[in-house]
C-alpha cells in the first residue's frame, strides 16, 4: 500500500512539475519560444504575457525590490480598469453607415470613455506616488504611449480586415 501512494504521489508530483514548468526565455530561440507559447493554453499565454509585461515595466521603471509587489498589484488593478472602462465603447462600426443622430451619439460616447479612461490614469497616478516616484509613473504612462504606437504600427491598416473598422474612443 505505501508502494503504491508513494508511486501516486511521485506521478502527482511530476505532472505538477510538468505543467509549472520555468523556462529560460532567454537562452531559447525564437522557435523555440514560439513553440512553447503555441502549446500554452489560452489562460497560460495570457498569464505569461501579463507577467512578461509586469517584468518589462519592472525592469524599465527600475522599482525598488520591496515596492514591486505593491506596484504590481496597482499596475494590474489600473490595467484591468482600463479594460473594462474601454470594453462600454463598441468600436466595431462603419462610422460612414451612421446616421447623423447615431453619429453624434457615438461621438459622445466616445469622449465620456474617453473621460473616464483619464480619469481613471489621474487616480491610479496618484495611487501609484505612494509606492513609486512621480517621475516613474510619467515614465510609466510614456512608455505605455510608446507601446500603443508600436503595436498600432504593426496592425493592418485599410478595409480589407473581416472585422470591418476599428474605432478607438
């Protein structure tokens, strides 16, 4: 019998290893790690990509070791009421297909997200200078400007996507 339970737990313990399995990101190659990101699950490559984001802004804004837990946490609040503030627009639309009154309404949804998107930086910026300096979360906001340029440079431009128009607020 304790035959058995130790066989069980030594599997059970190896299949937890397999799935919390470490990567060295760094010694891989691209193939490699696109490899590994394609057999991820859904969940998996989201939760990685969120840690490889929370190690970037880390790692440029230099926070201190006892802060970066606290900072961390704010950070993905802020990220994360960003999203759902962004979610109350539909940008999915054809602005040219809209009627006068459809338009003016869609306009005006877009600077109340617009406002609540800013308002929503004001507050986790006053936040975020209780942990970090302010010179940091200027360079926070900054660099995520320049990341948002970025990806917008490597997306399609035209018509010719099947989701039709992206519209931001």
């Amino acid at each position: 019998m304790k035959k058995i339970l130790f066989t069980l737990f030594i599997i059970y313990g190896f299949g937890l290893n397999a799935q919390k399995t470490e990567y060295d990101w760094k010694k891989m190659d691209p193939k490699q790690r696109k490899e590994v990101i394609n057999n991820l699950s859904p969940e998996e490559r989201k939760a990685l990509l969120a840690k490889f984001r929370n190690n970037m802004v880390m790692d440029n804004l230099d926070i201190e070791a006892n802060d970066k837990a606290e900072f961390t946490q704010l950070y993905n609040e802020y990220l994360d009421n960003q999203k759902q503030i962004k979610s109350q627009f539909n940008s999915n639309f054809n602005p040219e297909t809209l009627s006068d009154e459809e338009a003016k309404a869609k306009l005006q949804q877009s600077f109340e997200v617009g406002q609540k998107l800013l308002d929503n930086r004001k507050k986790y910026a006053d936040k975020m200078q209780e942990v970090i300096p302010c010179q940091k979360v200027l360079k926070l906001f900054q660099s995520e400007g320049m990341m948002r340029d970025k990806m917008n440079e490597r997306k399609p431009h035209g018509n010719n996507n099947a989701g039709g128009q992206r519209q931001s607020p």
